[in-house]
C-alpha cells in the first residue's frame, strides 16, 4: 500500500497555507497520495476522517495551526 499523506491546517492570513504547501511539494517526488484540509473551508469532515482512519499504519499526518 502506498503512503497517504494528509496535511491539515487552518490560515486565516495564509503563512500558514504557505507553508502546508511547502510540505506538499516537498512529498511531490515520493510515491504517495497527498489530500490537504483548510479548515478554515466547509468540508466533509466525517468523510475525511474516515480516510484517515482506512489508511492506518501508512499514512502521515500534518497539522499547521496559526500563531
């Protein structure tokens, strides 16, 4: 099973957003599927936590939060 990486922030100027966008292009090159969640945006949340559980040992997650 391939690597799911799931990075999750809320940015309400956008540093934050910034730099969960770095962390994605840094995981570009690597065989993995990468989701992001603004939560600052409506979501499934239900839905997208779920994805996280099915993924179990592969999976890495990221969290931003705002200063």
């Amino acid at each position: 099973m391939d690597t799911k990486i799931f990075i999750v922030f809320c940015s309400p100027a956008g540093s934050t957003r910034r730099v969960a966008e770095y962390i994605k292009e840094g995981f570009n090159h690597r065989k993995a599927e990468m989701v992001m969640l603004d939560l600052g945006k409506k979501h499934d949340l239900p839905g997208f936590f779920n994805t996280i559980k099915r993924a179990g040992k592969h999976a890495c997650l990221f969290i931003g939060s705002p200063v």
